[in-house]
C-alpha cells in the first residue's frame, strides 16, 4: 500500500494516532491516539517508539504478535497472524535514521 494524504494505513484500515506505539518488546503493541493514551501507557510500563518504525517492529516481534489501540476498541491486526501478510501503508521514515527502516 502506498502513503496516501498523508495517512497511515495497516491492511487498509486508516491509523489514527498521535505519532508514537507502545511496545513491550515482544508482541504487545499498542498505538497511541493522543496524550492520555501515552500516560496511561506510561503508567503500566511501556517503551514508545516513532509510527514510523511500526512495520520494522512487527517483522521483527515473536508470533504472539497483535496490533491495537491503547484504548483496546480497535483491532489493527489479531493475535497469531504471524503467517499472514500484513500491509503496511505510508510508514516511511522522515529522518536519515536507519534504526528502523521502512
């Protein structure tokens, strides 16, 4: 999938975020909306990294693996959809930063 409109999109479905994703290290990642969604993150422990860095992150988590929102009323991707592909649309990096390529 291609960056449309400026928008990030996974299999289609618009992202709505602030920018980052909470991320425990292994499967568990959580995309952040806004503010309150990175406190609350915050407070159970997590470490965020840039949207950008999302595709990266997924290809390289184990196969427990699933995408929602802090929030946990969307579902980006289930768990144990490891075999499946998943799409990834306008996640390129801005930055000469290539931690976390796209």
């Amino acid at each position: 999938m291609k960056k449309t409109d400026g928008k990030f999109t996974i299999n289609g479905v618009e992202v709505k975020t602030c920018g980052v994703f909470a991320y425990d290290g292994c499967h568990k990642i959580y995309i952040c909306e806004d503010l309150t969604d990175i406190s609350m993150m915050t407070f159970y422990g997590y470490s965020f990294l840039p949207i950008y860095a999302l595709p990266k992150v997924w290809r390289d988590s184990c196969p427990l693996k699933f995408i929602l929102n802090a929030r946990l009323d969307t579902e980006y991707v289930p768990q144990d959809q490891n075999n499946r592909r998943v799409y990834f649309g306008g996640f390129k990096n801005p930055y000469k930063d290539d931690r976390f390529p796209s």
